[in-house]
C-alpha cells in the first residue's frame, strides 16, 4: 500500500521597518485574509499549494515595496513542531471565526422577513469566503453551516430536523453509517453510541470528507451535509442524542464531556474533560487504523457510561 505523501508547507519570513507605521498593521491584514497562522514571531505558513504560493508571493512584493524583506521558503517540519500539530494551528485559527458565524445567524432569527432574507446572502457569502481559508476542515465549520441552514429553512417555512420529532432507533437498523477518517473524540464517541443505542449492527465507513458521495441508504455523522452532525451549539453526539430521544443520566454526562473537548468552549465546566481528552489523544496516537480508533474508545466510553450510571443512580 502506498503511503499518502507528506503535507507540504510554505514558509514567509520577513521583517518589516517601523516606518511607514501603517505597513505593519496592512501586512498583518493580509496575512489573515489569506489564512497565513505564525509559527514564530514573522515567520507564517501556509499549506503548500499554487494558489498558496501567488498569496504569499503577492505579500512579499508588498513588504518589498515598503522598504522590508521577505523570503518564501518550502518547508517540512521534522523537529519541535509536527504537521499534525500545524494542521490544529489552522483550525484553531478558523474556529473562532465559524463560532461567531453561527451566533450571527442564530441572532439574525430574531430579524424581519426581509433583513433575515439579506443576511442569509450576506452569511452564505462569510461562510463560503472563510471555506477558502479553511484548508484542512476545522471542526466549528459544521456548526455555522448547520446555523445558516436552519436560518434558510425559517425563511422557506420549512421546520429544520430538530423540530420534526424524535426519531425511532428501530427504523435505523442495520445501516452503514459514514464518517471521516481519522476519527477522533466526537466521531468515536458518536459511532459508540450509534452502536450501543441507535443501531446494534451497525457498519461504519471511514472515508475522505466532503470529497465522498453518499450511496443509497447510507447515513453520515459529524461530517460535512451529514444528517446527523453539529447543530447549532451541539456536537454531534449531542445532536443523536437529542434526535433520537436519548436522555438518560449517563448519556447526557458523556455527551457535555464530549461538547467541551470538542468545542473547547468550556460550557459545562466538567472536570472530567481533561483526562478523557488525554485518553482519547493517546488512543489516536497509538492506533492509526479507525477500526482500532472505535474499539478502544467503545471500551473507554462503556466504562465512562458505567461510572455515571452508578454515580447519578
């Protein structure tokens, strides 16, 4: 089998004069607009790529011409920072600003007909400048496009999925559930619960994102136009449980310890966050295989499911 290639990056390195004083703060502008994360102080990255590579060529120039220096290298990191690790700089980089599309268009359904109708285009058009900058998929990216959904869906007067009842685990057995790869605490924990309490027989496909097409009969979870993935501040293992009626105790424990390591927004505060988040971060570097992934997380959460089942009684 052969190996994926290695993610390569661009490096800018570049200093900047103090004067004219507004060249730094332009500089700093477009390096943002074009998704630019610093690994050190003046030195950025960006994914390798052709349309990467005119960015940062078009900024050099920029620095250039207001007297400073810029050098664009081809890197590959080796030592100290890991590709895995630049990758989460990039999605840290672009959650914040999906969190603050989805509150945008949870606040715009208070809106007249008419202003809510404006804003939708003016939202699709954020989400849809801010996919150019995402290049590796971040996690808040679900939940804003699930935001602006509904907020479309109030404006053809059509109920979103929430809204339509609670679903029958009965009329999902059997079925091959689908998510992408490399999975890590939302989708382990998610295809656990599918398993425990959705559909015993389930079957689970690991694909590559956004690229796959569905086949008949197939559902997706915590994936891009899934039908089970965030909505609105919910991850997804909190969107089957609520879809599906799952309320016990337990679950709903599991599921704010899973909201708070996934969206790293701290809401319920759960003290519990920080080992399962290490747990689950040595699962995933100890198992590349996703299949391997599940069983050692499905041991984890049954024995996490267990602790509170007793605890809350």
């Amino acid at each position: 089998m052969t190996a994926a290639p290695e993610q390569g990056w661009l490096l800018l390195i570049h200093q900047i004069p103090p004067k004219p004083p507004y060249l730094r703060a332009k500089i700093a502008r477009r390096l943002q607009q074009v998704g630019a994360v610093p690994v050190k102080n003046s030195v950025y990255v960006l994914p390798e790529g052709k349309s990467t590579q005119e960015d940062f060529q078009w900024i050099s120039r920029e620095i250039q011409k207001g007297g400073g220096e810029a050098t664009i290298c081809e890197a590959r990191f080796v030592d100290g920072l890991t590709g895995p690790a630049v990758r989460r700089m990039f999605n840290d980089a672009r959650d914040p600003d999906y969190r603050a599309l989805a509150q945008d268009a949870r606040d715009a359904s208070s809106l007249a007909e008419a202003s809510r109708d404006a804003e939708v285009v003016r939202l699709r058009q954020r989400l849809s400048d801010l996919g150019e900058i995402d290049f590796f998929s971040a996690p808040g990216k679900a939940a804003a496009e699930t935001a602006i959904r509904k907020l479309e869906a109030r404006r053809n007067g059509k109920a979103s999925p929430a809204e339509k009842g609670r679903l029958s685990p009965a009329a999902y057995r059997g079925r091959t559930w689908v998510t992408r790869q490399g999975i890590h605490i939302d989708r382990i924990a998610s295809a656990w619960l599918i398993r425990g309490f959705i559909d015993p027989k389930a079957r689970f496909k690991f694909v590559a994102g956004k690229s796959y097409e569905p086949k008949a009969g197939e559902l997706r979870f915590d994936m891009f136009e899934g039908e089970f993935t965030h909505e609105g501040e919910n991850c997804s293992f909190e969107t089957l449980l609520e879809r599906f009626g799952l309320g016990d105790k337990a679950l709903r424990a599991v599921a704010e310890i899973i909201h708070d390591i996934d969206l790293k927004d701290r809401k319920y505060k759960r003290e519990e966050a920080a080992g399962i988040d290490r747990l689950i971060a040595g699962i995933c570097m100890a198992h590349k295989s996703d299949e391997d992934r599940l069983r050692r997380g499905t041991a984890l959460f049954d024995d996490l499911a267990e602790y509170f089942r007793r605890k809350l009684g």
